[in-house]
C-alpha cells in the first residue's frame, strides 16, 4: 500500500497524536518513514526599527530553534524503530512551512503526508489551520488529516 510516509510534525499534544498514528499506519503497512519538522527563520522584519537585534542574537534563537527541532524528529525516529519501522529524523529551515512540507514529501518520494490539523473550536473549528490546508490543496500525494 505505502511505501514511505513522511509525518510532519511540530511537537505540539496534537501532532504528537499524528505522530503516533502515523507510526501505526508505517507498521501496518510495511512502510518506512520521514518525520520533518519545519523550522522557520527568526523573524527580523517584525523589530525592524523597534529594537536592535545582533546578528549573533539572531544565529543563537536559530541554533536553539534547529536543536529543538532535530529533538523532536530524534524522538519520532527512536519510537517508529521502537516498532520495527524504518525511519528517517528531517529538519528544514523555511519560513513557507507548507511548501516545505511538500517538497520534502517529493525529495524523499513519500506516497503518504500524514499531520495534524489545528485543535480549534466554535467557527474557527469549521476550518483547518491556514498550513494544513495549503498542504492538502497543493500536494500531488494524499494527505492524512488527523485531529
């Protein structure tokens, strides 16, 4: 059925629940997987003119968003080989979060994206969050929305 599942993540209670889920499915399967986590850049333009912001301030949130980051895919990795699942532990730095995730989805051939949706309620709930349907809309492989 699958081959390779990429699992996207960002280490939040929800995505957790996709994280799990997709493992289950790579299990049942036979299929190997990619956990990604996308980590954006540190967003300059916001300060811009409200505050200085050193260059060395700047690599030293990054380093620490990338080191967060490569944890979170580590642990996804350590518990699908928990399982017998073969898996593969990516970080991407991109502001475009869903472009990112399609991509990596194409780069490693993955035939699954499995990710959460947003955990809203009332109206808000009527619409998944604005990256999870950027992914849906604009992957060329199904999408596997877990909530």
């Amino acid at each position: 059925m699958y081959q390779c599942i990429l699992i996207a993540t960002d280490g939040s209670t929800l995505s957790r629940k996709a994280v799990s889920s997709g493992i289950k499915l790579a299990e049942l399967t036979g299929a190997k997987i990619v956990a990604l986590k996308v980590v954006p850049r540190y967003p300059l333009s916001y300060f811009e003119g409200g505050m200085a912001v050193s260059v060395q301030d700047v690599a030293k949130v990054e380093q620490q968003w990338a080191e967060g980051a490569q944890t979170i895919v580590d642990g996804v990795k350590a518990s699908a080989e928990a399982k017998g699942v073969t898996a593969k532990a990516v970080t991407v730095k991109s502001d475009l979060i869903a472009e990112a995730i399609v991509a990596a989805a194409k780069k490693h051939k993955c035939d699954l994206i499995v990710m959460a949706s947003h955990g809203r309620r009332g109206l808000k709930r009527l619409l998944l969050g604005s990256e999870t349907i950027h992914v849906l809309t604009h992957s060329h492989v199904p999408v596997l929305v877990l909530r």
